[in-house]
C-alpha cells in the first residue's frame, strides 16, 4: 500500500497546559490517516501534523482539535 505523506501547521488559539497539547497529540496520533502530531515546547500554539492527504483531508483535520473544545486555524503545509 503507499502512503501519500504531507504536514501542516495548526494554530491553537487558546493557551493549553503541557498536559492539554499531550493530550490532542496523542488523540490525533490515534486518528486514521494521522501518522503523528507535535508541538514543540517553545511554541505550544503551533502543532506540526503528519498525514496521509489520500486518507484524510487537512480539513478534517481541524474538525478533530474542535471536538477537543479548541479553536485552531490551518495555517499551511510543510
């Protein structure tokens, strides 16, 4: 099977602890076509997701960080 690999940056508009973003990046791990999600410790707002764009589409992505009660944007691609 391929995979098709593409990244994107998503903005968090809220302040989250450590343990909220640790939360949401390993939520989104567990999400079909999510291969992994990350925010660097410097930058909490900002989230790097790794995904397969033939399996979900960065859209949806979003969908996922408001059903967590987050406000994000897609900021763009890697």
């Amino acid at each position: 099977m391929i995979h098709y690999d593409a990244n994107a940056v998503v903005h968090i508009n809220e302040s989250l602890s450590h343990e909220q973003i640790h939360n949401i990046e390993k939520r989104l791990s567990g999400v079909s076509g999510i291969v992994s999600a990350c925010a660097h410790i410097k930058t909490p707002h900002l989230m790097v997701v790794d995904y397969d764009p033939q399996t979900i589409h960065s859209r949806e992505l979003l969908s996922h960080f408001t059903r967590s009660g987050v406000h994000a944007s897609l900021v763009g691609g890697i």
